[in-house]
C-alpha cells in the first residue's frame, strides 16, 4: 500500500523522514559550535590588522566573517523549521497536500537544502517532500516563485552577493571596539564609498578631439601675391584670375591627384592652385621623333658592324684554303 502511495505522490515516509531530519539538526548543531570558534579567531585577526594599521587587509577578510555569521543565522532557522516539521510528520503523512501551517517550513527546507553542502540530510529530506507533493511544489520554491512561503531571512542570509559597503563598516567598528582598539575610520569610509570602475565596459564617455583646422599645403600651394596662374608654356606672362575661387581648366591627361582643388568655403581664404609642371604635347611628339631616329640609327650601326665581322671571317677562311 506503501509503495501504491509514494507512486501516486500521496504517502510519505515518516521515518526515514524523522531520520533525516533528526540528522541533519545533529548536524547544524556541530557546525555551529566550530563556526562559533572559527568567527572568534577571525575577528581577533581583523581587530590585530587595524591596530597594525592595515584596513586594506581587514576590508578583504571582514567580508568572509560578515558571510559565516549569515550562514550560521541561517542555520539556526533551519534547525527550528526541521525540529517543527519532525514534530508533525503524522500530519503530512495524513494530508495529500502540504499543510498551510507547514508551508514555510517545507518550502524552506527545499529552498536550502542544495545551498547547503554540510547539510547532506536536507538533501534527503526534499527528496520525500518531491515524492510526496511533485516536482512542481519543489521547483516553486527553489526558484522563489510568488505562491512559494520560503522565508525571507534565510532567502538573505544564504544569498551570493557581496555585503554592502555600510554592513562591512559596522561590522569593522564592531570588532574594533570588542577589542578596545582605537581605530580611525575615516580613510576606510572614504574607501568604502567609492564607486568601482567599470573594467570591462571602458569609460563611460570618450573625449572627441578638438577638429583641427584645415590650412593648405604650402608646399604644393605656394603662396602667390598676385593670385596668378602661371601660362602653360612656362613664360613668365601670366593672366590674372577673375575671382579667388575660378580655377584653371586641368587638361585632358591630367590625372585625379593632379586636378587643383577648390578653395574651402568654410576657411574662408582661397587656396592657390598647384603649377601644371607636366610637358607640352608637342615637346612629348619632339621627344618620341628623336628617341626613334636614335632607335635607327643604332640599328643601322648594329647592321654595319655585323656586316664587318662576316667580310673578316670570309677572307680569314680564303686565306686557310690557300695555306
């Protein structure tokens, strides 16, 4: 009939139940006469590091007592929630569903019990709550849902994230006055109070450089006095512009590099336009003629000085036919 129950998720064993749980308060308790020890030997270790006048060090280790000392309320709330539900295990045997002065103390239970590694018996004892009430009253109350009555201070104390800035101060006041040590909090409060840096991100906010403004290439531009552009020939007579921005037709086998550039409106000056430096058409036709009637002439030479060579080796072979 037993078996026919824990099938049907209707029955509960009561004993291993009263097992487990009577365990896991023997359990609570010896942790929490060796964390008492352990709190007290910490504490005398930060109170030394403040009269040494190291608070870096004491910042850093305080923060490992402030999450003992909520381990250890919490387990102290656990251990009343598994003496209460030891007391009524008839009645969640009897009820099909969890009774409603039971629920925070089961949900509790099933919270904790795998954000308890020393308690390996709480373990056990959500195992039967799961058989008993199905794998949906477990997953509500280990994921906090709204219908779940987990208890708020153990959700708290068993919680991952770092203490505050204001718990790890009066913690440190605590211990040094505990310890009659004469400390001056100042410089650790102003620590505290800082903001950390966002390594990962970066800086919030990137500084734009100020747009350098744009001046033209003397170089290239030579500064003229007249605003002339020089004659194509290269003569020194040249033809005075119409206004600051007209530019000087470029000619057709001027490439994109060599094109002037338009004077920037925005600068307000006009920019002088960049000598043509390149050859006249009719000087490039002049220079190709010459390059092809020396291009002749050497041919010529070659044909006449291979000409030489066979006369000499003719009449060289004459003359040994004749010998």
């Amino acid at each position: 009939m037993s078996l026919l129950n824990q099938l049907f998720n209707r029955g509960l064993q009561g004993s291993k139940c009263k097992t487990c749980l009577t365990l896991a308060i023997s359990r609570i308790k010896l942790l929490q006469n060796k964390r008492d020890a352990q709190l007290k030997l910490m504490r005398k270790e930060i109170a030394q590091f403040l009269q040494a006048g190291q608070e870096a060090i004491a910042r850093i280790r305080v923060e490992h007592i402030i999450r003992e000392q909520n381990v250890w309320a919490a387990y102290e709330i656990l251990e009343l929630f598994c003496e209460f539900v030891y007391a009524r295990v008839p009645i969640l045997e009897s009820q099909k569903e969890c009774p409603s002065e039971l629920r925070e103390a089961v949900a509790s239970i099933i919270f904790a019990a795998p954000r308890c590694s020393d308690l390996p018996d709480l373990l056990h004892v959500r195992n039967l709550f799961a058989a008993k009430y199905g794998k949906e009253f477990i997953a509500a109350a280990s994921e906090l849902r709204p219908d779940t009555s987990v208890n708020r201070t153990i959700v708290e104390k068993l919680s991952v994230s770092a203490p505050s800035a204001e718990i790890k101060l009066n913690v440190l006041k605590e211990i040094a006055r505990e310890y009659n040590v004469e400390w001056d909090s100042s410089n650790t409060e102003e620590e505290l109070r800082k903001k950390p840096e966002d390594l990962l991100n970066g800086p919030k906010q990137i500084a734009t450089p100020a747009r350098a403004s744009v001046e033209p290439n003397t170089r290239d531009y030579p500064p003229t006095s007249e605003n002339t552009v020089p004659s194509r020939n290269g003569n020194p007579g040249a033809r005075r512009l119409e206004s600051p921005t007209s530019v000087t037709k470029a000619p057709l086998w001027a490439t994109d590099v060599d094109k002037p550039s338009l004077s920037d409106s925005s600068l307000g000056a006009p920019i002088d336009i960049k000598k043509d430096t390149r050859p006249e058409t009719s000087d490039v036709l002049e220079r190709a003629r010459a390059a092809i009637s020396a291009a002749e002439r050497a041919s010529a030479a070659a044909r006449l000085a291979v000409d030489l060579v066979n006369v000499k080796f003719s009449s060289s072979n004459i003359e040994d036919g004749k010998s």
